[in-house]
C-alpha cells in the first residue's frame, strides 16, 4: 500500500481538482482529504458518511467556581487574556497551556477537553474517503491531519486497498508537514506566477527536508511561458520530474459546478492531460519501489 499527497506552496493553482480526478482514475484507492482548515473535496466527491468522529484538539482551562478564592494569579499569569477580571475563562482565547492550572494557589483550574472538529469516513462513488472539519478559530490542524492520515491508512490495510490518495493542504506549515511526512512521495502542482515559483521552492524545500521523492505539474502553464521556463529549469537543476503542464481552462469550473472531476466531466485537453499525468505519476511512484 502506497500514499501519495498532492501539494502546493500556494492556495489556488489546482491541487483538489487534481486529486478529486486522481481519484477518479484509481481503482483501488482510499481517498483522504487534509486539507482540514478548509475542506473542499467533498464538493466534488458528494461522500456519504457513514461515521462521525469528534475530534479533540488543545485542552481548555475550567475554573471550579466553588474552590476559587478570586486571588488573580492565574490572570496575572495567563499571556493569552484568556481570564477575565472575575476571574472566568473565555474559551475562545484559552491556548491551552496550562499555566493557570499550575499557578493556582488553591487547584482551583483543570484542563479539560474541548472538541475541535470532527472526522468522518464515508463512501463515494470512487470508493471511501476520510475527511475532516475543523471548528471556526480552532488550532491543531496539524494533529486532525494526523487523525485523518492514520484513518485512512487503517483502512486501506483492511480493505486491501493498493494506495491512499491525500489531498494536502497549501502552504509549508505543521499541517503540510503533517500531511507528507512518511508518504512514498509527493506531487507539488504549481502555476507560472512569481508567488507560484517562490511558494514552490518553499514546499520542495520542505518535502527534500524530509527526504520524500517529489514531483511536479505545472497548471495555466501558459498563462506565462517564460516563468514556465523557469520553473521546468528550476526542476532540472533539482532532478525533479515534470510530469505534466496543464493549460489555462474552464473545465475545472464547469465540472465542480456539476459536483463532477475533470475526467468525469468532459474529455477536454485538460482532462486528458490529468490522465497522462496520472499515469506518469505511478511510474514514478513504481520507480520509488524499485529504489
């Protein structure tokens, strides 16, 4: 069983609908979708829950009311602003850190634990997928990632299945790192803008940092051919294989707007640049294998 996550350095260049169509092209595949703080392939995928699981994140502070002597340590301590003059917790700024807790003359504060989000496992017409939602101002993102990798590869063990697609979120940040870490590669979609050359030097940086084999496609490759240029010699200078460019299109719109992948929707150039770099992937991946 193999895991494979699509990445970007930046939100925006085409990393879910390339996975949504990744999943449409696998035939035995375990679908995950981490990018928790803002989940969208179920958008494409139209899942069926079959199971919800709460998720619990950081811990927040509880004053027991009855035991507190109103002294005001634990608000001269908390740098959070997280206790208010009478000596209340607001939740929403708690970090979790324990500090009242420890400081409290008189064991008056708990730490206690306060859900996140949630996880679900489900059904598409793809086959099953493990995704997730974080709660509005919740941290842990990196930690539901997590929850939702480990899910996903339980599953695919049970069920025999031969890959798990990941969906990663954008950026360079613990939820990325979350989201690559122990995979068999990666595959970084970027786009020929300045903000896309720089955000992909960050995230191959990040993924060569944990050692992961990456790849590349380069979307809207000709909205700039000189930057695309620039990142195909970027590439070979690394030995990273470009394993696709995909044009400037409409495709992605109109099939998410009908909840359906590229593939599914039309056989547009697009659509079937997405197939040839499907299969370029698991050649790569194969060639991973073999090494």
């Amino acid at each position: 069983m193999k895991q494979l996550t699509v990445i970007s350095g930046k939100g925006g260049t085409g990393k879910t609908t390339i996975a949504a169509a990744f999943a449409s092209l696998a035939h035995n595949a375990v679908i995950a979708d981490c990018d928790v703080d803002a989940a969208d392939m179920h958008l494409i995928l139209d899942p069926d829950v079959q199971e919800t699981v709460d998720f619990y994140g950081l811990d927040v502070a509880v004053i027991d009311p009855d035991q507190c002597t109103k002294c005001g340590v634990c608000r001269e301590h908390c740098r959070f602003d997280a206790i208010t003059p009478d000596i209340t917790i607001e939740a929403h700024r708690c970090e979790g850190c324990g500090v009242c807790e420890y400081v409290c003359p008189v064991d008056a504060i708990t730490m206690e634990n306060r859900r996140s989000g949630w996880m679900y496992r489900s059904l598409t017409r793809f086959g099953p997928m493990v995704h997730a939602k974080l709660g509005i101002g919740e941290e842990a993102s990196g930690k539901l990632v997590a929850v939702v990798r480990e899910s996903a590869r339980k599953m695919a063990e049970e069920q025999e299945r031969d890959l798990v697609i990941i969906d990663g979120p954008p950026g360079t940040g613990c939820s990325v790192i979350a989201a690559i870490t122990g995979v068999d590669m990666v595959l970084i979609i970027t786009e020929p803008s300045l903000s896309g050359i720089h955000d992909l030097e960050r995230v191959v940086d990040v993924a060569y940092h944990f050692n992961i084999p990456a790849t590349v496609c380069i979307n809207k490759y000709d909205i700039n051919d000189e930057n695309t240029r620039l990142i195909e010699e970027y590439c070979d200078d690394l030995e990273i294989p470009v394993v696709g460019r995909l044009p400037f299109d409409n495709t992605p719109t109109q099939a998410m707007i009908n909840e359906m992948t590229v593939c599914e929707y039309s056989d547009s150039e697009f659509s079937r640049g997405v197939t040839r770099i499907w299969e370029k992937v698991l050649d790569e991946l194969l060639q991973v294998d073999d090494q």
